[in-house]
C-alpha cells in the first residue's frame, strides 16, 4: 500500500543538544497523540543522527540524514558514507534536495551514485525534484521535472525504484512562504505518477508515495494532503517547532 509520509528537513538548524530536545518533544507528542497511519521522519544533520536514534522510539520515528557521499569509502576527507548513515540506526536519506543541487552541484551522475550507494546500505532514499520559477512561469515546469526523474530514478531497475520516495519541492515555494496551490501540487503529483505508470507500469505507479515540500505548514497541510496523488509533505521550516510540525503529520 502506499505509504502516507511526513518528513521533517531540518536543514542546517540546531545544534545536537537542541535537536535531542526537539527530537524527543516530536517523538512523545506523537506517542501521545498517535500519527494514524502516517510514518514520521527526521532528516537531522548528520552530526546528530547517533544521539536522535538514541532519544526516540524507533518504531514510531524514522532518522533520515539529508545527504550521503558519492563514494562508499576512501580518502574524502569530509564526506559520510552510507555505511556510516546505515550504521547509526538512520532508516532514510535525503538525496537531491534543489539546496544540494544549487549550491553544491549535484548533478543527475553524482545522484545516481549516491541513489545506488544508499539503496545498496539499505537505505530508503527521500528523492527531491522540482522546478525552479523561470520554469514555472514558462510552463514548462512538467516536462523539466520528468525530465529529472529520467536522468535518476527512471535509471534504476523496477525493484529498487520500488523502494524511493519522491518529495516534489518547487525551488520558488521553498522557503519563501508562497506554497504551491492544492491544485499545482495535485497536477505536478498526477504528472509525475502517469511518467512513473509509463515507465514501470500502473501498479508501481500507485504504490509510489509522493510528497510535497514547499512553505507547507499547519494552515496548508490539510489542503494539500487532501489530493489524491498527494502523499505526505517534506517539511522545513516548520519542522523545527514540534507542535507545527505535529499538527501537519495530522492534517490527513
Ligand atoms: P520549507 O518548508 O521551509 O519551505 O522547506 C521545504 C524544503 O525544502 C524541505 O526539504
């Protein structure tokens, strides 16, 4: 069944022993409060992945890292490996965030060994897509999108495709308080699970959770998880304050 999924993307924000707390506050509100059939991630800094596997429970809170290296192991100095996400009880891991692509030149080859590495470790990859305003407003934001999908993902064989979940981002809702409207987000979401249809067939098609991200929020959530090809939601901003972001894990 396809899996219902509210991600938290803490970015570059708190340091470990605020994480811990901010951690700990999501996991009890949730063990209080239930998540229903939604499935809870944290995507922590890498620094704090050990210590938030340590402080919730991990049956009801999944740990995901935002980034992983292109390489398994080796001489790159600064780098973390997938072994060493798998390693500290992290189930997921964020890859091709628009952040990572913009700033630090991920590209569709240095994607693809990551999604190979992480899928290899056992990881379940978050990946992200989404166009930026020019696109948007040239209307050729569906076939740009796709057109990610097929330099990365499409790539993989039908059984490890099986195992992604895709988060469309829209660059310009990220962060800047303008969200995508239900409908934008339920046309993109439908686009992309017809490309998917296309390609490994309707069942995967269906089976595949796709979330948005974007200036999601407790007002919004609601709205945009109501779509029908609208799964989840990849959560900044507001992930950061444990009741906002327990509020959009039960806007379903
Ligand atoms: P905001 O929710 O802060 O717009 O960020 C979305 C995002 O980039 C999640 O990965």
């Amino acid at each position: 069944m396809r899996q219902k999924i509210v991600a938290g993307n803490w970015k570059c924000n708190t340091n470990v022993q605020e994480g811990v707390e901010l951690a700990k506050a999501v996991d009890s509100i949730v063990a209080e409060k239930g998540a229903d059939d939604v499935t809870v991630v944290l995507g922590v800094p890498f620094t704090h992945l050990t210590s938030v596997v340590d402080a919730v429970n991990i049956d009801r809170i999944n740990v995901s890292s935002q980034n992983c290296a292109a390489e398994a192991k080796g001489a790159y100095t600064g780098e973390v490996s997938v072994n060493m996400v798998k390693s500290t009880g992290a189930t997921h891991v964020i890859l091709g965030h628009s952040e990572r692509r913009e700033y630090y030149g991920e590209t569709s080859e240095i994607l693809n060994k990551k999604l190979a590495l992480a899928l290899e470790a056992g990881l379940t990859p978050i990946y992200c897509c989404g166009e930026a305003l020019e696109i948007r407003e040239a209307g050729t934001h569906n076939e740009f999108v796709v057109k990610q999908l097929e330099e990365t993902i499409f790539q993989l064989s039908a059984d490890d495709f099986k195992k992604i979940v895709i988060a469309y981002e829209p660059i310009w809702a990220i962060g800047t308080g303008v969200t995508a409207s239900s409908d934008q987000a339920q046309d993109m979401h439908a686009n992309l699970r017809s490309a998917i249809a296309a390609k490994f067939g309707e069942e995967i098609a269906e089976e595949t959770s796709i979330l948005y991200g974007g200036s999601c929020n407790p007002k919004n959530a609601s709205e945009l998880f109501a779509n029908k090809d609208v799964d989840g939601g990849l959560i900044g901003g507001a992930s950061l304050k444990a009741e906002d972001f327990i509020e959009i894990i039960n806007a379903y």
